[in-house]
C-alpha cells in the first residue's frame, strides 16, 4: 500500500471484519502500526532510542493524508 496512512475501509477485501480488526491490533502490538484515530492507522518504525514506534510522516503530512482519503 502506497502512503503512510492506512484506512481500516482499504483492508474489508482481505477478510472477515473480525480477522481484521485480530490482524490490526497484533501489528499495533508489534509496533508495525500507530492507531491514528477510528479506523484510521499509520505506518510506524522501532525508534533506536527506546521501545517505542514513531509514524514514519510527521504529525502533519499524516493529518494531511488521511483527511484526503
């Protein structure tokens, strides 16, 4: 998938609305995926500082994308 932003609406073609939303929430888990808001995720990668995931885009080209969509 092109762009940073993913819509929960992009994936209804891969599966079942409960296999999803199980396969969303463990790439959230691994840190693969930032939950942006309602049905709305970012792509994320492993800082080298911590733990922790960044949004590959800043804050505002993310906005940006996923009011466009």
């Amino acid at each position: 998938m092109d762009g940073a932003v993913i819509l929960r609406a992009d994936l209804n073609d891969f599966g079942e609305p409960r296999q999803i939303s199980r396969a969303l929430k463990a790439l959230v888990e691994d840190g693969e995926l930032i939950k942006f808001g309602y049905g709305v995720y970012v792509k994320a990668e492993k800082t080298p500082y911590s733990d922790k995931s960044i949004m590959i885009v800043p804050m505002a080209e993310a906005c940006a994308e996923a009011f466009n969509r």
